[in-house]
C-alpha cells in the first residue's frame, strides 16, 4: 500500500444535509433578526462616535497618556535610588576674620580692654554652604558629578543616599578643562545607573531629571524634553567661569542644587550630568553629555586622573559676518588669537601646537578633513581623540594654505 502525506490526500466530499420545512424558516428568522441587531449596532456606533468624536479620541489619549505617565514613573523608580545629594561643608572659624569684633579695630577699644582681655581661638564652627547633585556609576562607590560641585579643597563634602545613609566623600579626579568630576565614598552594592550612547540623541526626546533641587528637596524630579544639542555656553559660578562646548539643552526644570544629577532617558539610562541654567530664560538648562562623562570615567580608570587631547591655543570660530568686518581671508576655521592678559597667548609656547609651527594670527580650517565652522568647533573636534593621538590639521599661515602633524599632548 502507499503511503502517502495527510496534506496529499485528496478532500472528501461533503456530507448531505436535508432541512425540514420548519427547521428551514426557523433558521431564515434567526439569521434575518441577527442582521437587523447588526445593522442597528453598527448605524449608532457610527452616528455616535460621528456627533461625538471626542469619546473615540479619549480613550485614545487617555490610554496614550496613561502609558507616558507610567514610562516616567518606571524612570524615577529605577533611577532615584541612584541619585545622591552632595552637602559642601565648611569650618567657618578658619575663615580669615571670623569671630573678631567689629570694635577690634577702633584704636579706643584697644587701648582700654586690649590688655585686659586675652585674644582666643575660635571654636571649630561647621556650617553647611551648598549642596549639589551626583550618582552612582559602579556598585563599589563611584560617584559623577558636577566639577564646580566640589571644587572648593577648603571645604569637606558628605554624601546623602535616598534612604537617608550619611558618607563621607572623597574626591579622586576633576576635569582639567570642563565641569565634571568623580567622587568616591565606602559602600557596597550600591545601585548604579548606566551611561547612555548620547551620541543617539534627538531633539525632542522625552528626558527626566533627579537632584537636590534648591540643595532642600533631595530627589526632586523633573521632566521634560531634549530642546537642542550641540550647545556652546559660558557657565559661571562662585567667582569662575568656564567655556562648555557640545552640551545638551533641555526644558526639563533644573535649579540650583540640581547641578551634578543625572538626565535621563526613558529606558533609566543617563543621557547627560545637569551642569547650569539660563537664568534670563526660563526652563532651558544644560547637561554634560554622557559620552563625555564615559570618556573621562574610562580615562580615570585608565590613568588614576582625568586626562584630555591638548592642542595649546586660543581662537575664535570665524563665521562670515567676522570675516567680513576683520577682512579675513578665510570665512570658516579657527582663527588663533590672543587674549586680554600679557600671558594670554594665542598659541601656548612648548604646546603641541607651538611645536607644530603654529603662531598668532593663523587659522585652523580643518581637524582630519572635517572643516571647521559654527557648527563644528575646534574643541568639539578634538575630543574624537585621544593622548597621544597624531592629528592632520589644514592651516592658512602667512598666506598659504598647508597640512600640519600635531602630536596632542595632556591638558594641564
């Protein structure tokens, strides 16, 4: 006999079916008042959701709503038990002119009780004088954090987790040359938050941020969206200021205290460390991004501090409306220059820069083939490398245009 495949087998044929008289209507009446009950469904959905449109559209945004809500939720669950507040302490009695009477310097009040009175170390007065923000990225303590957080080496710094533990810090690295730091405290299995690809990023993104907002409301979260990237801003603060390039910009609150925290993604990833705000706007505020954080971590892994290219001059990006008021050969690049100061050289002597042949008044059109511009700065270009790194630059010196090697040296 052969054997052959069920989906070979041929159909059988369909088994007869008669219907009595009675059965036969039967059935036409209850096929004919399903079709009516039908009809009549489907005609007032229709009319109903035509005059009231609003009813399909809410159970829409409503369940769109509810799924954002709950997204933000997950974030802050996931992300806060990470974030720290960082208190800044200091001994007040060690400031210069603590605790001496005003009277101290009238000639008559010393002349009288002078002698009478016998001059006493002030006793130790610690005081809390700001607060700020960071997160942890490793299980065994490692905090990132603003550099402006904890660049006073006068003052001491305590760690406060979300469930209310105190620890002392230790600061271990600064950024040479932008707003970032880490800090190091003894704990174990603390929970860490994982650096984000911020290279992904798109305008428009929804973000939250976590900090010690106003350095009184620890974990205070905020969302918002990703309002720009690219950024380039002066961010000052307690008597200093520092240029910052390549930074996010958010419309996510952040206020002071804030600076240091971590702005995320919906997935809980961090995308950037909140860094300033725009004081004469509202809502737009900044964040270092992630893989710049990740590159100074990897760096201080690597090397025990944080290191940075280093090409050694000061410049201007030139747009068209500069070239055309200094008459500039060129309307892109960076034109070196000096500064206000006698020390402020445009090109810094014995900098990789000033090996290379580079002085006053040329101009940098281009890192490795990418032109220079507004949109792509020198400073920006320069941290696609490394130490050590040999870098093509195309120069317009003294009337020509030329390729130049430059070796980048370590940031001081």
């Amino acid at each position: 006999m052969q054997e052959v495949n069920q989906a070979d087998m041929p159909n059988p044929a369909p088994p007869k079916v008669s219907l009595s008289v009675f059965e036969g209507r039967l059935l036409a009446i209850i096929l004919a008042i399903s079709f009516s009950f039908g009809a009549l469904g489907g005609a007032f959905g229709a009319r109903y959701f035509l005059v009231h449109p609003q009813a399909a559209l809410g159970s829409i945004k409503q369940e769109v709503t509810l799924t954002e809500d709950s997204a933000i939720i997950d974030v802050v669950k996931k992300a806060s038990p990470a974030v720290v507040s960082i208190v800044i302490s200091k001994d007040l009695s060690k400031i210069p002119g603590y605790g001496i009477s005003p009277f101290s310097q009238d000639p008559f009040f010393n002349f009288y009780f002078s002698g009478q009175q016998e001059q006493q170390q002030p006793e130790p007065n610690i005081q809390q004088v700001g607060a700020g923000s960071g997160f942890f990225v490793s299980a065994d303590g490692l905090i990132l954090t603003n550099k402006h957080v904890v660049s006073d080496s006068q003052a001491s710094y305590t760690v406060l987790t979300q469930d209310g533990k105190k620890y002392d810090a230790k600061i271990l690295a600064q950024d040479p040359a932008g707003d970032f730091a880490i800090v190091k405290v003894d704990i174990k299995d603390a929970p860490f938050l994982k650096l984000s690809d911020s290279g992904q990023i798109q305008i428009g993104q929804r973000v939250v941020a976590i900090g010690n907002s106003l350095g009184l409301y620890q974990n205070t979260v905020t969302s918002g969206i990703v309002s720009g990237i690219g950024r380039s801003i002066t961010a000052g603060g307690g008597g200093s200021s520092e240029n910052l390039s390549g930074v996010i910009q958010t419309d996510a609150a952040i206020n002071p205290g804030n600076s240091g925290g971590p702005l995320l993604n919906v997935l809980g990833e961090v995308i950037g460390i909140n860094t300033a705000i725009d004081q004469q706007g509202q809502l737009v505020g900044f964040a270092i991004p992630s893989n710049e954080a990740a590159k100074g971590l990897a760096s201080f892994q690597k090397n025990g501090k944080i290191t940075r290219p280093f090409l050694g001059v000061r410049y201007i990006t030139i747009n068209q409306a500069l070239a055309a008021e200094e008459k500039l050969p060129r309307d892109y690049g960076a034109l070196l220059v000096r500064g206000q100061k006698a020390t402020d050289f445009a090109v810094i002597p014995g900098s990789p820069a000033d090996k290379a042949g580079l002085v006053e008044n040329d101009i940098i059109l281009e890192v490795k083939g990418q032109k220079i511009d507004e949109t792509h700065i020198l400073a920006d270009l320069l941290k696609n490398f490394n130490l050590g790194d040999s870098v093509s630059l195309k120069i317009y010196h003294k009337g020509e245009e030329k390729i130049v090697n430059v070796t980048l040296g370590e940031s001081k």
